[in-house]
C-alpha cells in the first residue's frame, strides 16, 4: 500500500453571477473544482469532491478519515491507514 502524506483541504465557493456554487479541494500535488450537489449532505458534497481530487491524482488506495476545519467553510481528509 503506499502512503500519501498529504491532507486535502475543501472550502465551499459561494455563487457568482456567471458560475453557481462549487467546492474546490485542495492538496500540496494540485487541485480541483466540483460543481455543489445540492442532492448530497454538506459533508458528503465535500467528501465527493475529495474523492474527485483523489481520483484525479491516483490516490485510490486507502482509507482517508474527514473533519472540519478552523475557518469552518470546509473539511480536511487525512489517510487513516
């Protein structure tokens, strides 16, 4: 199993006049912006697009735990294993 050692960051992006809301993770390797699914959980709208960024850099592996941040508009995934 290999280890990343790298936490992804998510914060939540208000709407503009020309995008709606979107979520955009964030890791030391790179990053993504997802559009909000309005039909999931806060939580589980911020865990999939964790999932989106994980997906995007090859970290499949393992299990990665969520907790909140101190600025309160996002989450921090962490790999548990």
């Amino acid at each position: 199993m290999t280890y990343i050692v790298q936490a992804i960051e998510t914060r939540y992006l208000g709407p503009t006049n020309t995008k709606g809301s979107r979520i955009k993770a964030s890791a030391g390797a790179g990053s993504i912006t997802v559009p909000y699914d309005y039909a999931l959980s806060t939580e589980r709208a911020h865990a999939a697009a964790a999932k989106a960024l994980r997906a995007k850099l090859g970290w499949t592996e393992g299990q990665w735990v969520q907790g909140g941040n101190v600025a309160g508009n996002g989450y921090v995934f962490v790999q548990a294993d």
